[in-house]
C-alpha cells in the first residue's frame, strides 16, 4: 500500500500564512482551515484553489462554521448566532441559516462543515458545550439537528459531533481526557439521541470525542480510538455507514499517546479519516506509522482500504471528485 493511497485517510491543517508546501508534499486526502487561515471570501476562494491545485487528488476542505464563538471565517461571511440562540427561532430558521451558512461555504470552494453540534449539556461542570448545543433536552436537540442537515447538506457534507454526546462530563477534551462517570441509560437515553436524529437525516459524516466511557470500553480508551465505541456502538449497533472523522487528534486528551500510535489505533478502531489540524510532523508520522503496521501485518490491509474508499466516496459525493 503507497504512502500517497495512505494519506487519503488524514486531514490536516496548513499554517499561518497559508504556506501550502507541506500539503503539496504529504497529498493528504482532506485540508481543514482553521481561524489563522480565514480572510476575506476572494482570498478563501483562491486559497481553496491552491491547495487543489498542490493535489494529485482533490481533497475534501472543512472547516468549523458552527456558529457563536466556533466560526472560523468572519471576514465578509454571515455572522452566525449560537446555536442554542438560533434555535429560539424555531426550526425553520435553523434550516433557512444551515442552507445559508452551506451556499457561502461551498461558494467558496469548502465541502465540509463541522456541524452541527449535537451534544446535550446536562452535566454541571460543562464549559465547553453551553450554547453551541441546540437545547438541553435531547428531542428538542435531535429534532434542530436534523433540521440544519436537511438545510445544509444538499450543498455541504455536514458533520455531526461530538459522538457519543461531550455533554455529559465536565472536563474540556481540549485539556484532558474527559471520563463518562454516569449510566449507560443515561448515554442512550439522553446523549445518543441527537445522534440518532442525525443519522436518520442522512448525516454524511460522525466527528468521533475524546472521552473515556468505560461501561462501553472497559479499558479507559478514549472513544476515538475505540473499537468497542466505533465499529460497536456507532457501526454496528446504529448501523452508521458515512464517513467517521476524528475530532483533532493533537488535543490535550490525547496527550499520553505519540502521533503514530494514535493513527494506527484510530483506524484500526474504525475512524476513515484522522484530523491533525496544526503539525505537519505529526501528520507525517502518522502516515509513516500506518504503512508500517500494514506491512508488519499490525493493521489489515482491508480495514485501510475500506476507510479509503469511505473517503473517496465522500468526495465523489459531495462533487470533489467525479463519479464513474
């Protein structure tokens, strides 16, 4: 398996000032802007043309455009409420601002929003949820969810996070590895709810957390590099078939793992696409450490190539690359 077919399974971040040299040579198979890329929509829209044009395959471009204080490009782009703000209106116009939100994107050459926020944030300590999430009551959630990706994705793929709901601890992933302390019943009955709506929407896409839940994955692993939580829970119990993203594999969460162990167990635990949003060496490690447990047998060649195609389909089918 080459190292190029490899990188198809990372998305990665470029650097402040938009050098595109490190995109141009690892080819990874996604690009995500982030705030230090944004500008004005002309100057987005020629970096989005640069970095297809560094590519040998056109990658899938992403960014946060949540909305609140989670929106990466502001220069010249609607200015987006909160979540829980623009839910006050109802669900139309939750759809009328996805559909809006999704035109500017795509107008811009980006195929991917990370949205919505599906999380339910009931525990007291929450500080990184609060007003990103559509409400606290989970039909409520599960019903403006579905509503912005009927709104937003017949123009972008929309990516539902944070699976399996982050609002049910209080530590931010950003910082440290967050523990699930609370009932199963409790996961399936108030947190997977959204999900769930998500999923019978036609989300193309799951962004996987960095917390422990040991009643589902008795060893501590954070879901996202859990067999138990992804193939499991996610693939085999909700029957998900889209693409299963990574949140940033950089976050403190996951600071007690090195990048290429971090790869090897995120696909093997049934993640498609690895999200490294600033180093390069990072990224390039994890693509060295993927070849490697392929060749040493470590990683099946079927699990690998199965994520591949999960990423190709997505691009064909949100018009990066063209269908056969």
């Amino acid at each position: 398996m080459t190292r190029n077919e490899i990188a198809q399974l990372l998305m990665i971040g470029i650097p402040e000032g938009n050098d595109l040299s490190e995109i141009a040579r690892l080819q990874p198979g996604g690009v995500v802007l982030m705030g230090r890329n944004a500008g004005p929509r002309a100057e987005v829209r020629r970096l989005t043309r640069a970095i297809c044009q560094v590519c040998d395959e056109a990658p899938l471009i992403a960014t946060d455009q949540e909305g609140g204080r989670v929106q990466r490009l502001r220069d010249g782009f609607t200015e987006i409420p909160p979540m829980r703000e623009l839910a006050a209106g109802g669900a139309n116009a939750v759809g009328l601002m996805a559909a809006n939100v999704a035109a500017e994107l795509r107008g811009v050459g980006i195929h991917v929003n990370f949205a919505p926020v599906c999380d339910v944030p009931v525990h007291p300590d929450d500080t990184i949820i609060g007003n990103r999430a559509f409400a606290n009551e989970p039909i409520r959630a599960g019903l403006l969810a579905a509503e912005y990706i009927r709104g937003a994705q017949p123009t972008v793929m929309c990516v539902a996070k944070h699976f399996p709901g982050h609002g049910g601890v209080g530590i931010d992933s950003h910082q440290g590895l967050p523990t699930f302390t609370s009932t199963l019943d409790e996961l399936r009955s108030i947190h997977l709810q959204p999900f769930r709506a998500a999923l019978a929407a036609g989300v193309g896409a799951m962004m996987i957390s960095h917390i422990a839940i040991p009643d589902l994955d008795a060893t501590g692993t954070p879901a996202s590099l859990s067999h138990p939580i992804i193939t499991g829970l996610l693939r085999d119990e909700l029957k998900f078939r889209g693409l299963v993203v990574t949140d940033d594999l950089e976050m403190g969460a996951l600071d007690a793992f090195d990048a290429g162990d971090i790869a090897v167990r995120a696909i093997a635990a049934g993640n498609d696409l690895l999200l490294f949003c600033h180093s390069a060496t990072k990224a390039e490690a994890a693509i060295e450490a993927v070849q490697r447990a392929v060749a040493d047998k470590k990683l099946t060649a079927e699990r690998v190539r199965d994520a591949i195609e999960r990423v190709r389909w997505a691009k064909r089918k949100f018009g990066v690359l063209a269908t056969t």
